[in-house]
C-alpha cells in the first residue's frame, strides 16, 4: 500500500530548489573559470619568466666560460717540481756577486774568480741534467757563508727537486728560510708549497 503524502507537494518550493542548484552550479562553472584564468596566466608569466631567464642565462654561462679558460691559462692552480725548475733556473752567470761571508763587496778576488768559475760549471752541469756533478760541485761551497752559500742552498733544492728527492729539497729551503736573504725567499716559498 501506497501511502499517501500528508502535505501537498508545493511547487514553489521544488522550483527555488531547483534554481539555487543552477546557481550552485553557475557557481562552480565561474569558479572554475576564474580559476582556470588564473593558472593560465601563471603559466604565461612562467613561461615569460623562462624564456629571460634563458635568454639571460647564455651571455651568462659564455662569459663565465671564458673567465675560467683565461684564469686556466694564465694561473696553472698547481706547478709541478719540474715546471717550477724550467721558470726559476737561470743559467747566466752573475759575475763578481758570489762573495763569501767575510770578503769585501768592491774587492774581486782570485777565490771569487774560481767560486764563479765552480758555479758555471755546476749550471752547465745542470743543463745538461748531469744532476750528480752538478751537486758534487755545489756541495763543498755550503760552508763559504754570503750569496755563495745562498745560491749553493738554492740550486741544491732546484737539483733536489728534479731528481725528485723532496725531503733533502726541503732541507735546502728551509736554510735558505732560516738565513732570512731575500734573494730567493719567495721562491723557496713557492717551491715548498710545490713539493709538499
């Protein structure tokens, strides 16, 4: 049995139902388009925003690249022992400046004559890699004292470093350090950094 509803059905009242749903719905569809606008123009300004930041990132990067080659060439960031030997040995023979400790500057001597000839044949002897001469020559000039027992100390490390004996090179170095002659300070500087 079918029952029978108690109050009238009222048309109005289906009818404003049914209106405020199209609305809710109306609704929707501007929230949806105002929302779809939106994400639109995000993705406009994105993509904007892409394309200057490629356009700048190019002229960027290329210069970066540049800077860095340049900087690569022209400072190695490390020297090598060998390296470091081919820009600092010089084989001239500076006459009358090898004087031991207790000559006196404006007097050339016999001695000096013979400590410049040694010295040239040890910078022969190192142009020619004879490493072992070279050394033998050097050596016994270490007790003179003055520029002749620095530039003893300086080719001894330069010898050292070459033949790859890195701790006798240090030694040479740091005496040259200790007797505080600027003649090859900064070089013994920069070798030991090379070497460590």
């Amino acid at each position: 049995m079918i029952k029978k509803p108690t109050k009238p059905y009222d048309t109005q009242e289906f009818q404003s139902l049914v209106e405020k749903a199209i609305l809710r719905e109306k609704e929707k569809e501007k929230n949806a388009k105002v929302l779809s606008d939106i994400i639109a123009k995000s993705n406009q300004k994105s993509r904007r925003q892409r394309k200057i930041r490629q356009v700048m990132l190019y002229p960027t990067l290329s210069i970066a690249s540049v800077f860095l080659i340049f900087v690569l060439i022209t400072h190695p960031f490390r020297s090598t022992p060998e390296s470091f030997y081919e820009e600092s040995f010089n084989p001239v023979i500076r006459e009358s400046i090898y004087r031991g400790e207790n000559s006196k500057t404006n007097d050339t001597t016999t001695s000096d004559i013979m400590v410049e000839d040694q010295f040239s044949l040890a910078k022969t002897a190192m142009i020619k890699q004879n490493w072992e001469q070279a050394e033998n020559i050097l050596t016994p000039m270490l007790g003179k004292g003055g520029s002749i027992e620095i530039e003893s100390l300086w080719h001894l490390a330069l010898i050292k470093s070459q033949t790859k004996q890195y701790e006798e090179c240090k030694e040479y170095l740091d005496r040259i350090l200790e007797t505080k002659d600027p003649t090859y300070r900064a070089d013994a500087k920069k070798l030991l950094r090379i070497i460590k």
